[in-house]
C-alpha cells in the first residue's frame, strides 16, 4: 500500500505534492497510484523498442507531467533526462534508462 | 422510360373530321399532368429545373399552339384519375389500346416510338442471334401491350418459347437476374446498367401519345393542328430528340457472328497512323507513338473486354503511305482517315464512326482582302486535307507544300490566299509566327476516323462497338492533353509578344541596376567603414580584455603560489586566499558579463515573468550596493515615493542587472563623499487602462562625469572612455552595452545627461504590466480567492492530471468540465453558448488534437461572433520556444507542470473577471 512514509522513504518531495494536493493526503495518494498505473509507461516501452522517437517523445514528455505534479523526485528526474535525450532525438541505447524508471516506478506501485 | 411501360390505355381512335387552326393570340391556359419518370420526364416538384424528352415536347407543341402549361405533379396513377375526372388536360407518354379510346382522346400523331429488345444474360452462350436458339426458352415480358407484339414475333419466326408476364418491372427484373427467365423482353434497348445483359435483337416496337382529357376537345384539335404543323416546318424534331435522349448503346450487344470470328482469328491489332498529325497522332523524340491513338487503342481493347489481344504500333510520314500500307496488309487499321466518304471509297476503305468530330478551319491572312479564296495551300502529306478541300472549293487552285508549317507560312507571306486545319489541331496557330493569320470555321465538319480496309467488317463492328462506349466526349478529352505540344512558347516569343511591357521594363532594370551600383559602391564604402569601427572596436576589447583577464588571473596565479610558499603561516594564507576570492570574483563577473552579451547579441535571452514588488526590489538593491557606498563614504539617497503601483510583472534578475549595472558605474566613477542618488517613479498610461505603467528610474550622481563625445558611444559594446590601466578602474566595457540591450528587449529606453567634472544621470524608461497582487502576502491572497459562479475547460488526457486540476480549482469554487482531447474541447465549446465556459485550461500534447489546433480552431470559430476567451496552457514544456508556440496559436499564456498552485489560482485571478 502505498504510504506518506513509504514515499519518503524513496525520496518523493511529499511535502510539494501534498501542497499541491492542497494538503489533502488522502487525494494524493490517490493521484499516485492513479498516475504510477498510467498506461504511458507501457506505451513508452513500446515507442522505445521501435525506435519511434517522436512517438516516445510524446509519452515520456506526458509522463514528465504526471511524475512532476505528483512530486516523485527521482522517478522524475529520470523521466526529464530521458524526455530531454528524446526532445533532440538522441540516437543512444534507451533501455538502462527505460528499466531504471520502470524499477523506480515498480518500487512505488509495489509498495 | 420505364415508368411509361407500366401503362396500358386502351382507347378509341377519335376521328377527328376537320381541323380547325385558329391562332389567337390569347394565351390557353393548358393543365398538364406532369409525372417524375426518369430520361423522360424529369423535375416533376415545384421549383425543380425540368427536363427530359416529354418536357421538350410539350414545350416544342407550345410554340405551335402558345398554350401556357400549369403543371400538376403527382404519381402516374394520381395524375392518370385526374385526367379521367377532366381535372387535368393533358399527360404524356402512354401507349395506345383500342378498348380504353373512349374515356381519353389520342391525337393523330404519337409523340414518340420505342423498340422494344429481348435481352439475353451475357454469360448464355446458347442462345444466339440465330432465332432457333429460342427454342423452349422462357421469355419474360410486363403484361403490357408489349405481350401481343412479342407473340406476333415469336409465331412469325417460328419459335415455341414459353411467355412469362409479370405485372411490374422490379419483379421481372429480380426474375431475370435469379435466371428464373431466360430472356427478357424490354423497351428501349433494356440492358443498360446491367452489367451482365446483352440485346440480342430487336422484335417490335411501339408509339407513345401525348393524351388529352375527354372533356377538352378544343384542346385536342389545336395539338393535331400543331403536330401536322410540326412535322411539316421540322421533319427531324421527333428523331433528333429520340437520338438526344435514348441514344442506342451499342455496346449491351453482343458481338455478331463477323465480330466473333475477327477475334478468334487474331492475337494483335496493328495500327497505322499518320505521323506529325497532334492531337491525334505523331511519333514522340524517342521514336514511340504519341497522341490521341496512343491511349485510345489499348482504351478500346480493355472496353470491349479482349484484353488478350495485343497491339502494335507503325507511324508513316503521308497519308497515302499509309493507307498502302494497310492495303498491302502490313498493318490493318489506319488512323486517321477522313476526307469525306468518297474518297475513302476510292481509296479501298470502310471509315469507322467518328473518333473524333470536329470542324474544319479556313485560315488566311488577317488583313487580306480576299473574299472569296481561289489559292490553297495543302500538306501533300495530309491527303485528308486535299479530299476535303477540292469536296468543299471545287474551283479552287492548289498548291502543294511537305508540311502544315509551310502551308501556314505560305498564307503568312501570301503566296497563297488560304489553307485549312482540323478544329483540334489549331492550337498550332498560337505560335508566334502566325500571329498575322485568322481563321474561319466552315460549315461542314470533317470527322476523323479509322480506316480499316474495306471487306475487314468483324473489325470495322468492334472499332465502332469501342468507339461507342468510350463515348463521343472522350476524344475531345484527350486531345487537350496532347495540342499542348502543338505549339511552342520560346522566351523570345514572349519578348516578341510583350514588346511594349518589355522594352520599358528592361529600362528600368537597367536603370535599378545602375541605381543599385552606385548607392552599393557609397554603400559598401559605409559598410566598410561599419565594419572596420566594429573591428578595431573588439581589437581593442580584447587588448584590454586580455589586460583585465590578466590582471585578476595574475593574482590569482600569483598569490596561489605565495599561499604555497607560506604553508605553516595560517594567517598568511587567509590572507592570500581572500585575495584569490576577490580576483576569481572579478573574473567571473567579467565572464559573465561577455556571456550576457553575446546572449542578448544572438537575441536567445529569455524573460522569467514573475510578479515583483519594486519597492523590495529597490531594497534588496540598496542592500547590495551599501557596502560599497560606505566603503567611499558616499551618500545614498533611495526616493521610491512616486511608485503609484508596488507591484509589477517582469524580470527580476534583469531589472536588478539594469540598475545595478548603472549603479554600481556610479559609485566607481564618484569619488570619496560624493552623493548618488536612485528615484523612480510612475507615470500610467491613459490609453492603456488594462494595468500598463511606464517606471522613470533615475540615477544621478556627481562624480567624473562623461565627455560629450564618449556619451555618444557608452552604449556600444567593448567601448570604454579609458582603460583600466589609465582609469585605475576595472571594467569589461560592455555594462552600459547590456544595460541598454535589456532596456530595449524590456521595450524601454536610457539616455544619459552628463558635464565632465560635474556628474551625470541616466534615465531609465521602462513600461510595465503591472499588478494587482502584492507578492509578499500570496498565501493569503490565495487563500482568499473566491471563484464561485466560474466555469472552466479542463482539457487534458491523462486522468490523474484532470483530477489534480480539478481538485485544485473546485477547492476554490470553479465548476469544472473537463475534455480529454483537443476534438472534444473544441466541440464542447462551439455547442455550448458564449459565456458558457470562463476560461479554457489547455494541455498541448494530446491524442487526436493537439492544444495548438484545439485553440486555433477555438479562435477561428471565436473570431467575430464570440467574446475571447481566456485559453492558458499547461504544459511540461516550458521552454521560450513552447511559449512563443502557445501565442501564436491564439493562447493567452502558459502555466508550467508541475503545478504551482498558487501560480495557477493568481493566474485565474487575474483573468477570471
């Protein structure tokens, strides 16, 4: 289950996202598991195994909205890193980068 | 005409004794029963355009009895009570039977005939146009008038079949595509659009009238006199309108026993043609055949369904070779031939129907004299031409030439009086050179045919059976594609032909040229001087650059290495490594500032908006600057008192370097106890109510002051008044370069007022937005907004952001509609009134529609009818480029993801009004 130590424990900046959920706990932790299930994800993969950067562009720079409102700190640095390596179509090997947001994100959906 | 079939009147001849022709010029008022049948009778509502074969006749007895037709529309049946019951006077199309003559009048004459056909499947080889074949077959015919004669036909050809009738024709069509029937007995020729149906021949025919109501007699007299009167004046009237409207479509028969057998018998069709003969006809650069043969050949074949046959072609230089050619059997169609019939006689050969039908030109010298033409030119290769000329001018006298360009050109030069050219060639006139020739159509036109030796019938039948079905349009279609090639518009044709455009254009541009030239020589020298200036300008930057580099780079380097020497002397090093932190300061200020301006040279500087309050601003100034003032014991006087508005939304980073780039000169350049002094203060904008105020900073000191010529120059980059190593005074010469730069991206300006020795001022003008937000106390003030009654447009797809959004704002009492995608937004918001939604919140990256087009297409819709609404978009993206994006997309601004709610709830406070 998902929790406000559990995710502080992973170093999620609980205290913007709950501002920004206007201090309502239980709604954010809602929206959390509502936007770590998000369909993007998967999607991203996808894009990324076709080497479809445009495409992969679009879902990663998505989930850089959902990962930035709710607050998840490092799952969204690592999303920033890839949509920017995407934004200029960077021909590189995808996957470790991919698998680590995917751990991150695995990390917090498991709780 | 199908729905006519359906009619069986029977009716008594009327004899009618005398004609009486009265013609008045009184109008009759004549009620027509007027009924929708297709090709026959078309446009039976009210305001529809009306035409069709019946519609041409009544019109056509019109003219012979001046009746004024008021038309009743309705169906067959309606309109065929109505007659009875004498409420309507007339009704077209209906057959004549002998025992209903008593209850409606016939005129003498009918109005139309029809054939009637029988009509195999296409598939059924075992029937034939051999009648035996109809043996024991089931024929299906509407119990009509069409039985009888059917039965005639079948007794006199002594053929047992079985009769089938049926009473409409959906279902004896049904039954003859199930092949319940064998055969179809049909008006017209019964096939047509269907596919798979083919007339195998004709057995009968029948006429049609146009009938008049028992009661109106006069009626009837007066369209007897009109048809007898008709017939005499226009003999071709009823044949000429059958041709128009039910033209025979060849093409549902099947092929004839001659076609079958030229088939069987041939694998290739090869064709002749005349070469140098466009539209129609020539060889192409590379050797191939071009033209209009070129597609209508392999067009027929794939038409007439023998795909299996192949074709060849062989191109001839003169008609006459080619028409030996075809005799001699080396080829065995020709194309084309024309000329009239005679000749094709004469020459051995059957001509095929038209290809192509069109007139023949008479062209001669535009301002010849010469009424009657007694001299023609002819192509000698073109014996068309000869045959059509000596048909047509018997008298004349001709003259031969190879070519239609030397015919043309002998009529130029008037060695003959004329010569002629088929209607789709004469695209050959556009040329230049025969601009001084007019042409003449002549009444008698001269198709263009195949030419297939006579006795060849199986092929003659399926080149006019292709013909046919390509359709007399489609020659004419094609020939637009190759007449193009006919004549050549070279560049000095078109100088030629612009003589009077050209020859003061070519002045001009020489005179611009020469213009150009000399304003380019004055130019260039100026550019030259420009960019010298601007060389020797960064030479001497760079001297002094490397100097100011040098110098903090040198005690950098330097007392470094003293902090080595003195490794155990901790105060020492303290010392020293101050010292490094001074240098190293100085040295990234300068590095800065190159940065700046290269930033603000290549224009990429982009301004964080963001509300600020001057006054702190001014504050936090002073604060920075105090240090130094008090290390000169100078005087700081801070006057913010005419400030009508604290807050204002710009950049605050650049505000600071503006001022404090200005300042800070001021306290360099004054000296111990001088006095510096900043004061702003507002001046607002009448026009611009919308919250737009100009600020006047100025800041005055009484230091060294500026001379009158480097006042001129202060704000140029890399210029100093004196160098660093003059002055004593550090600087990179570029300060007052970025302080005006940025003033000017702020859309402000900054002049300076100085006496050397005395001190100086610069006034810095700057408008801005301002604000009614105060910026320190934004909690409360968030906390404080108050929405309720507003709606707004959350358009975004992924749910968990809606939510965010819509939690947020509902928190401060929007009512929130949401749309997941541009597509539905833009519905959402055309179908719901003006005002109905606040303000719009639009994500940019999105399935289906993007934010972009969504607010395009929203502004379009907008434009005029709406009042605009607030579109703000939110997005991750947030870069300038983004931005830019989103107003010219119509936007009114951008909020970043993530999130800041207070940012999002301020933004709506100051567009929710």
């Amino acid at each position: 289950m998902i929790t406000i130590e559990g995710l502080k424990a992973l170093g999620v900046d609980v205290e913007t996202g709950l501002a920004r959920c206007l201090d309502k706990e239980e709604f954010y932790l809602k929206l959390i598991d509502m936007g770590i299930k998000d369909s993007h994800f998967e999607q991203l993969g996808k894009t990324l195994e076709n080497k479809d950067y445009t495409e992969a562009f679009e879902q990663s720079h998505a989930l850089k909205g959902v990962a930035g409102n709710l607050a998840l700190g490092e799952l969204y640095d690592l999303i920033c890193q890839l949509t920017e390596l995407l934004r200029n179509k960077t021909e590189t090997d995808y996957a470790p980068l991919y698998n680590q947001i995917i751990e991150m994100r695995n990390k917090i959906k498991d709780m | 005409m199908p729905m006519k079939k359906i009619l069986t009147v029977i009716i008594v001849l009327l004899n009618i004794s005398t004609l009486i022709w009265s013609n008045t010029n009184n109008e009759t008022s004549v009620k027509v029963g007027y009924y929708e049948n297709e090709v026959f009778q078309e446009g039976a509502s009210p305001g529809a355009i009306k035409t069709g074969y019946s519609y041409e006749y009544y019109r056509k007895i019109s003219e012979y009895t001046g009746w004024k037709y008021e038309y009743v529309y309705g169906s067959f049946g309606e309109l065929y009570r109505m007659l009875l019951d004498g409420k309507i006077d007339l009704i077209a199309g209906l057959a004549y039977k002998p025992d209903r003559a008593d209850i409606i009048s016939y005129p003498d004459s009918a109005m139309g005939n029809e054939t009637y056909s029988l009509v195999k499947h296409s598939s059924d080889s075992a029937i034939t146009a051999n009648y035996s074949t109809l043996n024991g077959k089931t024929i299906g015919v509407l119990n009509s008038a069409m039985v009888d004669v059917l039965q005639k036909f079948l007794i006199s050809h002594n053929v047992k079949a079985q009769i089938k009738t049926f009473d409409d024709y959906d279902k004896l069509f049904q039954s003859f595509d199930s092949k319940q029937v064998d055969i179809l007995a049909a008006e017209g020729d019964g096939a047509h659009e269907r596919d798979n149906a083919e007339v195998l021949c004709a057995f009968g025919a029948s006429e049609y009238f146009l009938c008049v109501s028992k009661n109106r007699s006069d009626l009837l007299e007066e369209l007897n006199a009109a048809q007898t009167q008709l017939f005499t004046e226009e003999p071709n009237f009823i044949s000429s309108l059958k041709a128009k409207y039910y033209p025979i479509s060849v093409s549902s028969r099947a092929f004839s026993a001659a076609e079958k057998e030229w088939i069987s018998s041939h694998s290739e069709l090869k064709v002749g043609y005349l070469k140098s003969y466009l539209p129609y006809s020539d060889t192409d650069k590379n050797g191939n055949v071009n033209g209009v043969i070129k597609d209508l050949i392999p067009q027929i074949i794939e038409r007439l369904g023998i795909a299996d046959l192949s074709y060849s072609f062989q191109g001839y230089q003169s008609y006459d070779e080619m028409i030996n050619a075809m005799l001699g059997g080396q080829v065995e169609v020709v194309f084309p031939v024309g000329g009239g019939l005679y000749y094709s006689e004469e020459n051995g050969i059957y001509q095929s129907n038209p290809v192509a039908s069109s007139s023949t030109e008479l062209v001669f010298l535009s301002d010849s004299k010469v009424t009657e033409p007694k001299t023609f030119a002819i192509n000698q290769n073109n014996k068309m031409q000869y045959y059509y000329v000596i048909n047509n001018f018997p008298d004349c006298q001709i003259v031969y030439y190879p070519s239609i360009e030397e015919c043309l050109h002998a009529v130029v030069t008037g060695k003959v009086d004329c010569t002629t050219i088929n209607g789709l060639r004469n695209d050959i006139l556009k040329n230049r050179h025969y601009h001084s020739l007019s042409i003449r159509q002549l009444k008698i036109s001269d198709d263009r045919c195949f030419g297939i030796e006579i006795g060849n019938e199986g092929l003659l039948k399926l080149l006019n059976r292709g013909i046919n079905v390509l359709g007399s349009e489609y020659t004419q279609n094609l020939s637009y594609r190759y007449s193009q090639l006919l004549y050549h518009y070279s560049f000095t044709d078109f100088l030629g032909d612009h003589l009077e455009i050209v020859i003061p254009l070519i002045s001009l541009i020489i005179l611009m040229i020469l213009i150009f030239l000399i304003r380019d020589s004055k130019h260039s020298k100026i550019a030259l001087n420009a960019a010298e200036n601007a060389n020797r300008a960064k030479t001497i930057f760079l001297n002094n650059m490397s100097h100011d580099i040098r110098t903090p780079m040198n005690a950098i380097v330097g007392f470094t290495e003293l902090a080595q020497q003195n490794l155990d002397n901790k105060e020492q090093i303290s010392d020293y490594l101050s010292k490094i932190s001074v240098s190293s300061q100085h040295l990234l200020s300068l590095i800065n500032d190159v940065l700046d301006m290269s930033r603000i040279e290549s224009g990429s500087i982009a301004f964080e908006e963001t509300v600020i309050n001057l006054t702190s601003l001014i504050d936090e100034l002073k604060t920075i600057i105090q240090p130094e003032v008090d290390k000169k014991q100078q005087t700081l006087i801070v006057d913010v008192s005419k400030i009508i508005n604290q807050n204002i939304i710009s950049d605050k980073l650049r505000i600071n370097k503006i001022l404090l780039n200005i300042l800070s000169n001021a306290i360099k350049f004054t000296g111990n106890n001088g006095t510096i002094s900043l004061s702003v203060s507002e001046h607002p904008r009448e026009e611009q109510s919308n919250h737009n105020s100009i600020y006047e900073f100025r800041i005055k000191d009484n230091g060294i002051g500026i001379s009158t010529d480097f006042q001129k120059i202060i704000f140029d980059s890399f210029t100093r008044e004196r160098t660093s190593t003059v002055s004593g005074i550090q600087g990179t010469g570029l300060g007052m370069a970025i302080t005006k730069n940025l003033v000017e991206l702020f859309g402000g300006t900054i002049t300076v007022h100085s006496i050397e020795g005395q001190g100086s001022e610069f006034i810095v003008m700057i408008p801005f937005k301002t604000s009614v937000l105060a910026t320190g106390e934004k909690k409360s003030q968030v906390t404080d907004a108050d929405f309720t009654g507003k709606r707004i447009l959350i358009v975004e797809d992924i749910e968990m952001n809606q939510q965010l959004v819509t939690m947020i704002l509902s928190a401060y009492g929007c009512e929130i509609d949401i749309a997941c995608d541009g597509t539905v937004a833009v519905s959402k918001y055309k179908e719901n009134p003006t005002g109905y939604y606040d303000l719009i919140l639009m994500d940019i990256q999105m399935p289906q529609m993007n934010g972009y087009e969504a607010t395009r297409q929203i502004r379009k819709f907008e434009s005029g009818k709406r009042i605009h609404i607030p579109i703000f978009a939110m997005t991750a993206n947030a870069f300038d480029e983004d931005k830019k994006k989103a107003k010219e997309a119509g936007m009114d601004g951008h909020i970043a993801k993530p999130i800041d709610s207070e940012l999002l709830i301020r933004t709506l406070q100051e567009n929710l009004k």
